[in-house]
C-alpha cells in the first residue's frame, strides 16, 4: 500500500488533480478509475472533487516498480539565468524579465523560460527542492508578452502562491508600466471601457464602458516627460486584460511608439527613420502592495521597482532633447 501525507504545498486542490501531478506518466483514465476503485483519503472513498487539505492521508494499492514508472520525473536541462532579482524572501520572488524572454513555454520555446530559469535558481539556492515535493513547483503569478520587460511575481511556496493570486485579482497589488507613446501628452488620463479580444487575430479593440460587449477595462496615464511629437508616460492597470494597455493608449489618441499590431502606421514608418527598434516599448518596473493579507501580511506597504533596460536610453535619446537625462528620466 502507498500512504502519502499531504503537505502545506499540496493542499487545497481536488484530489485529481493532485493525483495527476502526483502519478505524472499516468493518463487520466486510470487515475480516475483508481479514484472509483481503489483510493481513499483518511481511510474513506471519496469523490474525484475532493477538496485535500495538509495532513490528509492519501493511500492506494500500487506495485513499487509502477509507482516508479508513473512518477518518472524527467531531467532538468538549466536554463541559463538571464533575469535580474527585484525582491525575495522565504514566500516570494520578484524579478526583472528581460526583452524576449517568454514566462511559460509555447510552441516555439519549451525549456528556456523565465519560470524555468527562475525554478532552477531556487534549486540551487536550496529554496526548492523538485525531489521533496510532490505535485508544487513554485510559479508566477502573472505574466508579461515576450517583449515586454520588468517586474514578474513568483510564488515560492502553495500558500504564498495562492495569496499573491488573490491579492492580484482583488488589487490588493498596484502595478506601473513605463512606455513611450505617440504625441505630446500634457495631463493624466484616467481610461475606461470595455475590451473584446479576437482569438483568431489575437487583437483587441476598446468599446465604449456602456457597450455590451467585451469586459471592463480601466487604465491611468500619467505623463511623465511630454516631447511635441512623443511623450514618457507611466501607465497604472488597475484592471489586467490582454493587450490592454496597447488597446487602449492606441483607442485614446497615443499609441506605444513602433507597435505595429495597434500603433499607426505613417507614425511608425516616421519612427523607423529616427530609431532601430520594430515592437512596442513597455516596461513593468514598478509594483505596489497596498493590501496583503496571511501570510504574506510583510509585504504590506511595500514597493518593488526595476529600471528600465539600457537599450531605452538610445531611444529617448533620439527622441527627445537631451533635457530628458537631466530631469532624470530613465
């Protein structure tokens, strides 16, 4: 008989769940067979919904040879470090995400990612150990597009990972952007409506807050140096939907500069003159805690800021007057 004790790290998933993470090489027809015929939690059988909580007791009857084979973990290749560390204690990990960097994995890259290379750099600092847990592998809590740099949160441990999902989706997590647009922006806005995404595109388009459809959206733009033809402005989310910033700067009259899936074309072919850069320029670099309940209640009041990377200084260089270093804009 297999007896497995569940830790602080399991908790809190359905028993399926965990037994997928848990018998990985298993397929899922015959972890829900054994759910019906063979396991029990604290001595009893249970449904496939079954909520675990630490120190639960799941136990089954398998042969050592197959608990072998469905729980193979595969080797881990170490992804070369290329982030940068914002913030870190024993719950959590902020970090700077380099320009072309994906968070998760696609089609196209599977091992060297930012969550990879972040899991790695904890094993090797001891916070993380793959052979002591069973199903938890710390993980972000959000994620930026690859070419979008700065601040990422990543939870070290199940507890802190599923309080730093909530704070997010209750904002109890301020976040900023920093970017440069298109045209002189002299005053804050303060944005809302609604955005609808087209998966077959993978663009979005802002509607009126009123309209039926699409999802409410709300952003504040800050000027931070206005130019006569481009303006620094930070950008707060205080909703975070797809492309939501590109949509609704572009809906607004002040598209990111180079973006060429919502920035204006005769604009771009003007910037293409100026500068060697063909993507949208944004950067998360800072983040604020302003509500963080148990355990993580340390963090409250806390602000995490990363600078922009070196390639943005050549740009507002070429953009702006040389006025914009002096005022300290970075």
């Amino acid at each position: 008989m297999i007896e497995i004790i569940v830790t602080s790290n399991d908790d809190n998933q359905r028993l399926d769940r965990f037994l997928k993470k848990y018998l990985s090489e298993a397929p899922l027809s015959m972890i829900y067979r054994m759910i019906r015929k063979d396991i029990k939690v604290n001595g009893r059988r249970v449904g496939e919904d079954t909520m675990l909580a630490a120190e639960d007791v799941v136990t089954f009857y398998i042969s050592p040879e197959q608990l072998a084979a469905l729980t193979k973990k595969k080797k881990r290749v170490a992804a070369k470090r290329q982030f940068t560390i914002a913030y870190e204690d024993e719950d959590v990990i902020v970090v700077g995400k380099p320009f072309g960097l994906l968070v998760h994995g696609d089609s196209s890259e599977k091992k060297d990612t930012l969550a990879n290379q972040v899991v790695d750099y904890l094993i090797r600092e001891g916070s993380y150990s793959p052979r002591a847990e069973r199903t938890f592998t710390p993980s972000p809590v959000h994620r930026l597009d690859r070419n979008t740099t700065g601040l990422v949160v990543f939870g070290k441990n199940s507890p802190a990972l599923r309080t730093l999902s909530f704070m997010l989706r209750e904002n109890g997590v301020r976040k900023f952007y920093q970017t440069i647009v298109v045209g002189s922006l002299s005053e804050e806005l303060h944005l809302k409506g609604k955005l609808h995404k087209d998966p077959a595109e993978n663009k979005s388009r802002v509607f009126d807050a009123e309209d039926s459809r699409g999802k409410p959206i709300e952003t504040i733009v800050r000027p931070v140096y206005t130019g006569p033809d481009y303006s620094v402005a930070e950008v707060e989310l205080v909703t975070g939907r797809s492309h939501q910033i590109r949509a609704h700067l572009q809906s607004a009259g002040y598209p990111l500069i180079c973006d060429t899936k919502y920035g204006w074309a005769t604009a771009n072919r003007v910037l293409q003159k100026k500068i060697a850069w063909s993507t949208q320029l944004l950067h998360a670099g800072r983040l604020m805690i302003v509500q963080a309940p148990p355990p993580l209640e340390h963090l409250n009041g806390l602000e995490i800021t990363t600078p922009v990377p070196p390639f943005w200084k050549e740009i507002q260089l070429a953009l702006f007057d040389k006025e914009i270093l002096h005022n300290g804009i970075e």
